[in-house]
C-alpha cells in the first residue's frame, strides 16, 4: 500500500515495525514477534484501504426512476472503524446518513461505501464528517445532507485519560438540513440517538 507521492515498499514497512518493536523493548526475532511485520502490514492495507478508493466515484451512478419521490432518504447505523490520525489509535462508531433528492437517487450500498471509503484513511472525527457530507452533496446535488457520527475513541479509552463509555458526536448538515429547523428535525428524530442506545 504505497502512495505516489510517498514510495515505500513493503520491506521498508516491515522494517519499521521492527523498529517500533524494538523502541518498544521487544525482541522482534524471537518467535512469536517473528512475522508481526508482515501481519501489521498487511492490517495496515486493509485498514487504510480508502486512500485508494474513489468516494465519489461511489455515488456517480444513479436511478431517477423513483416516481418522483423526493421526501428524506436516511441510512441508519453505518458501523465503521478509523484510526485517528493523532495517535493511530482506533475510532469505531456509527454513521447515519440522511439527504433530499432532487432527481435521483443511490444504491443505499453506495452511501455505506463512501463512509468507508473516507473512514479507512487516518481521520480526526470532525473532518470524517464533514468530508461524507461534502461528498454527497457535490455528486448528488441534493436539496440537503445531514451526517451525524458517533464513535468511541481509542486513543482517550486506553491512554492519556483513560475514560471509557465516552462517546463523541459530530454532525455536519448542508442545503435544508441547515436552513430548515423542521428538516433537520425530522432527520434527528429518524435517527434517534438517545432512544437506541
């Protein structure tokens, strides 16, 4: 997994666990650190996998044989995993996705490919959010979005602090999800935070 602006190939990779182990006063020859490098790297290209998908690209194909529905569509529970790009410690949450269409419409499937698209890349929560909303609204062109994201974060659970059954939620909402309370209303309230926890 290497970017073209950052050519590293996997050895080096492998080399870098090692070092790591080692900092951390391990021994990564003996047994069972052995192939650690190799496991760690290739969990690093499944967990950042999003640096080479097309979010957008997701969201291009679209049906407008709806019979001109165009009330709220709103994918609830979009379960996904980051990394938090301060300590890459893990951020595991929920996304819930909600938009008015214009014209058209997705494939729900596509809604769930983009959070992940954007969550397998290292994150801070806010700019997740904001970078699904974005998305959204620059390929579909809908009347609005509203993203809502709730995630537990690693990196205050199981260092610094250490506060566990802390949840944080962000939420970034465009179009009528910002302009209109009642819209944006009917979005919080299909989501229900508070009744399903």
């Amino acid at each position: 997994m290497s970017q073209p602006d950052s050519p590293v190939t996997r050895e080096q990779a492998e080399d870098a666990v090692r070092t790591l182990l080692r900092w951390a006063g391990d021994d990564p020859t003996r047994e069972g650190l052995l192939d650690t490098p190799k496991r760690v790297v290739k969990a690093y290209s499944d967990w950042f996998s999003g640096y080479s998908e097309d979010a957008e690209g997701f969201l291009r194909r679209t049906f407008e044989e709806v019979e001109g529905y165009d009330e709220m569509i709103i994918l609830r529970d979009i379960a996904f995993e980051s990394h938090c790009e301060h300590h890459m410690a893990p951020i595991i949450g929920r996304a819930h996705v909600g938009y008015l269409p214009t014209n058209k419409v997705v494939g729900i499937s596509k809604l769930a490919r983009v959070v992940e698209a954007f969550a397998r890349r290292f994150q801070v929560q806010e700019k997740l959010t904001a970078q699904i909303a974005h998305c959204i609204d620059d390929v579909l062109k809908p009347r609005g979005v509203g993203v809502v994201i709730e995630a537990a974060h690693e990196c205050m659970t199981t260092r610094g602090v250490h506060k566990r059954g802390v949840s944080m939620v962000t939420s970034q909402m465009l179009g009528s999800f910002r302009d209109d309370p009642s819209t944006r209303n009917e979005f919080l309230a299909f989501i229900d935070l508070r009744g399903r926890r």
